[in-house]
C-alpha cells in the first residue's frame, strides 16, 4: 500500500454531483469525528465553518435523494 494519499480537502461531499466531491480520496477509508464522537452517516463536512450534513432519517426529497439537516460542532477528518 502506499502513502501517496492525496490531502483532505476542507470541504467534501460524497455526492457526485457536487461540485465539493473529489473521487481520489474515496479510494482510501476516511474518518470523520464531530463533537468529539466518530460518525458514520455524514454525507458532506466542512473543517472551516464547522457543520457536518446527515440524512434527516428516512425522509427523502421528490427526486428520492435523502433530506439533510446540518448540524454545527468541531470536525475532525483523518485517514483510518
């Protein structure tokens, strides 16, 4: 395996058709920590303004996409 893991953006989506989502690191397994407690359903983070968005449960919106709230605290983002 090697070290050449590209560095972790300020602000990350997982979704494709953000202009925030960046393939190259989803190759590796990352981490997110928020509030000091690993998540594990955050959708897209930013360190800077601190705010993680989480699916809002089951509820999806008209295109069936899940609705987001955002939630505001300290983030943490490291490779595992």
């Amino acid at each position: 395996m090697s070290d050449t893991r590209p560095e972790l953006p300020d602000h990350l989506s997982i979704d494709p058709r953000s202009p925030h989502y960046v393939a190259a690191i989803f190759e590796h397994d990352i981490g997110i920590r928020f509030n000091g407690k690993e998540r594990f359903d955050v959708e897209e983070y930013c360190i800077s303004e601190g705010w993680v968005r989480v699916p809002a449960g089951k509820t999806v919106d008209r295109k069936g996409y899940p609705l987001l709230i955002k939630l505001k605290g300290p983030v943490e983002v490291f490779y595992k």
